[in-house]
C-alpha cells in the first residue's frame, strides 16, 4: 500500500486500539488521484473501507481463529462511494436524488446558501419561509431580498435544511468547530455491564448477528449495509408517514429485509422493544436527542438488552452549539468550508461541491468499523457499547489527509467500471449497482437479499 494510505489506515485503527498485528493483512492498491478534487476522496474512501474490512475480519479470527488476508483497490473504494450514482434499474437510470430546488443560491449581500429540499415538508417549509412559488427561479429570486446570516438563522429557527457557506476559516473559529475537534473521529464507550457474548457459529464475520437500523439517506444505511455484506441480519425500520428517497432505498438496501413501526405511538415502540430483546446492534439517526423523549437512549436500551451496541449518527456532533441541527452531507460541506476551498482551487466564485458524498460514505463506514470493534470488545471483555459519529467530524478528518492538484483528473464514468458492478433481480426490477469494495479471503462480501420496498416485511426477524 502506499505510504499515505498505510499511515491513514494505522492511525484509524490504532485510535480504536486495534491489534497493529491485523495490518499486514491488509492489501491496498491504487493512488491518488482518482477523482477531479482538491482533497484526498480517494484515499479518505480507501481507509475508511479498508479499517472496516479489516475490522470484519478479526470478527472472523475470533469466530474461527482463522486469520484471512484483506485487500482492496482505491478505485473499486471510490465507485461505492458513488454507488448511488451508478445505479441503474432495467438499464436506465434510477429516479433522480434532487428536488429541482435544492442546490446553491446567492442571497442579496452576496453571501451563498445550500438548500436541501429533496423531503416535501421541508421543501414546503423553505417556500413558506421565503413566499415564493416552486420553481428554481423563484427561490433565487426570493433570497435576493435575504441576507445570507438572516437567512441562515430564520430557516434553522424553523428546522429547515440549509447550509450558509462558509470558508475554512469562519468554521474554524465557530463554537461548533471547536467543540468537534474535542470528540474523536469514531467514540467507543462502554455504557453498561454484561457478561461476554462470544460470536454465534458461522463462515461469515458477521453471521448469526441482528441489526436494528433506524436510519435514513446515506451514512446510516451505508454503514448497515456493510454489516450486512459481511453476514449480519439487518432489519431496516421505517416509518410509513416519514419521506424517503426511492433510488437510496434500492441501492442501500441490499442485504436487508425492511418493516414499517410508527414510533409515535406506543404499540410501535412495544414491537420495536421486542426486536430489540433479539438483536445484536441498534444503529440510530434522529437529531440528537430525539429519541430520549421516547425512552430509547443508549442506557436504557442497554438496560433492557444486556450487550447491546448502540451506534449513533449525527450531522454536526452531539456537543456544541449545533448539537440538534439537522443536516445532509451536502449542507455540512457548505457549512464547513469545503465548497468554498474546492471553488478557490478551481478559480471559481460559486460554490463546488466534492466530487461524491465523502462525508456520508466515509461515516457510514466509520460507523460499521465502530460498531464491529465494539462487537469484538463484546466478545472478549463484555459490556454493552456506544458508538457515535458525525458527519462534521469525518470532515475534520478529510481534512487532516491534506489537499492536492487534481482537479483535471478525469472523471469515472459508469461504462469503465463494468468490472466492478453486479446485477440482480428485485421487486423493482432488475439492478445492476457497485459491488462491495473490501474483500476478505475465504470470505467474500455478498448480500444475499435484494433490495425491497420499505416496510415488505413483518416486524419480526427471518429466523424467528
């Protein structure tokens, strides 16, 4: 591997006190660059893939004491970072990700505005807010008469969804940035006592392990989707009054089964009780402190479930100023100065985006490497475990891995990844998406159910 990319992957897993004897295992080829950027995507998908895999097999040397070599290219890593894009159902592409009115705007002082409108009620919220009709031209328009703070706060104070930009340095010197820098890239904290629970029989690392994901969007998903490649059972709850993107379901879906428990209402929380009381892992998304008013914190689920993992995904951290805005991969590269350091290397005044979702994808495996160390720790010292990280924090981290000049690197088109995707049939049709990068020998990934639409299945899990 190379020497950016074997320092990156070692100071991962050493925060995470990993055995530093897994690392010549590890197999990675590929450089920098891969994709037209300032920042290092490629090597940020690389490690964080890589750490994962490599987490999944120690799972596997502690189920079986067999130790198995682990390999992974950089481009096959940035292509699931784009899984999204190269989706395609029944050969044509999948329905569009973006509302026609989410993207970037210039408000009248000058200043530029994100604005995430891809849920109806916060796309009705943001036409509320600035009174205009539905159509791109009319939100420009609108913001013409804001200024870009004005707006920022008005729209927060509403819960809406948006991003002012800001450069490196205004988020450098703003409260939240501050209180980001104290928290680690991925916290494992022991939350509770249990006895250790050794891995169920099994070929897979994770097999015979259950998966609660109350997750929506990328990184939530992503990370359950992980754990399902390498053999968990992973149940995808979702609410049939909440909003949900179509071509996301389809491409981070795979692998797991899906059923609908409305968490308003106390029967919801009664059969979600009762998944829980037979699961391994509960993997959660809601703004921070969302789900305490209904009783299901870290501790008093790990009250109930002696064990339990309890992984947690936030925007912006759960401490600081920002603790409980909401916010998408999208709004917090604005926030955090990544689309005004990306413009400036490119020449341009408008902001400009990464060229994938790096924040999302990466935490989304930072996620599962947390939650597979936490279930190795389970394993051998017992316990029951938080993991918790945040898109913010991940973008703290891309950072750390420095800048370069690649913006006229070439772009990956689908037609020269072929190679690297794989077709299946589902209620949706027939999809052909990226394969899962990490590889693990005697061992491959592979999910073994298709995608399905939200909410298929009975709340209760395969084997029961």
């Amino acid at each position: 591997m190379t020497s950016e990319t074997a320092a990156a992957v070692d100071a991962l897993w050493g925060d995470l006190s990993g055995d530093p004897a897994a690392l010549s295992r590890l197999e990675l080829t590929g450089a920098e660059p891969v994709l037209p950027s300032s920042f290092k995507v490629g090597l940020a998908a690389q490690a964080t893939l890589g750490a994962a895999t490599l987490a999944a097999s120690e799972l596997l040397r502690l189920r079986s004491g067999r130790t198995a070599a682990v390999s992974l290219s950089m481009r096959h890593a940035v292509a699931e970072f784009r899984s999204e894009r190269y989706l395609t159902v029944d050969g044509g592409p999948a329905p569009d990700l973006w509302d026609k009115t989410s993207g970037a705007y210039r408000c009248g002082d000058g200043r530029w505005v994100r604005l995430h409108t891809n849920f109806p009620h916060h796309r009705s919220g943001m036409l509320q807010l600035l009174g205009c009709d539905y159509s791109r031209e009319a939100v420009a328009d609108a913001l013409k008469s804001w200024e870009g703070e004005a707006f920022e706060a008005a729209a927060i104070e509403r819960g809406l969804c948006m991003g002012l930009m800001r450069s490196f340095e205004e988020w450098d010197a703003h409260p939240q940035a501050e209180a980001l820098s104290r928290l680690p890239l991925v916290q494992v904290e022991r939350i509770g006592e249990a006895p250790p629970e050794p891995l169920p029989a099994g070929e897979r690392p994770l097999e015979g392990l259950r998966v609660l994901d109350l997750t929506r969007v990328i990184a939530g998903p992503v990370a359950g989707r992980c754990l399902a490649a390498h053999g968990a059972e992973v149940m995808r709850v979702a609410g049939e009054h909440l909003p949900f993107m179509p071509p996301l379901v389809i491409d981070s879906g795979r692998g797991k089964r899906s059923c609908f428990l409305d968490l308003r209402e106390a029967e919801g929380i009664a059969t979600l009780m009762g998944l829980l009381d037979e699961a391994d892992i509960f993997v959660q998304a809601y703004r921070p402190g969302a789900l305490a008013g209904r009783g299901l914190t870290p501790q008093a689920l790990a009250e109930r479930r002696p064990g339990l993992i309890y992984a947690s995904l936030s925007a912006y951290g759960e401490s600081g100023p920002w603790e409980g805005r909401r916010g998408f991969d999208s709004l917090v590269q604005t926030a955090s100065g990544f689309n005004q350091a990306e413009a400036e290397a490119a020449g341009q005044s408008e902001p400009k985006a990464l060229p994938c979702q790096v924040l999302d994808h990466g935490t989304g495996y930072l996620l599962a490497l947390g939650i597979m160390v936490a279930l190795a720790r389970r394993a051998e010292e017992g316990g029951s475990w938080s993991v918790k990280v945040s898109l913010a924090r991940t973008g703290h981290w891309l950072r750390s891995l420095g800048r370069q000049s690649a913006l006229d690197c070439p772009d990956l088109p689908r037609d020269q990844l072929t190679d690297l995707l794989e077709e299946s049939d589902s209620p949706f049709g027939r999809i052909s998406a990226v394969s899962h990068a990490g590889q693990i020998e005697g061992a491959p990934p592979l999910w073994q159910l298709p995608p399905v639409p939200l909410g298929s299945h009975p709340a209760r899990w395969r084997s029961c």
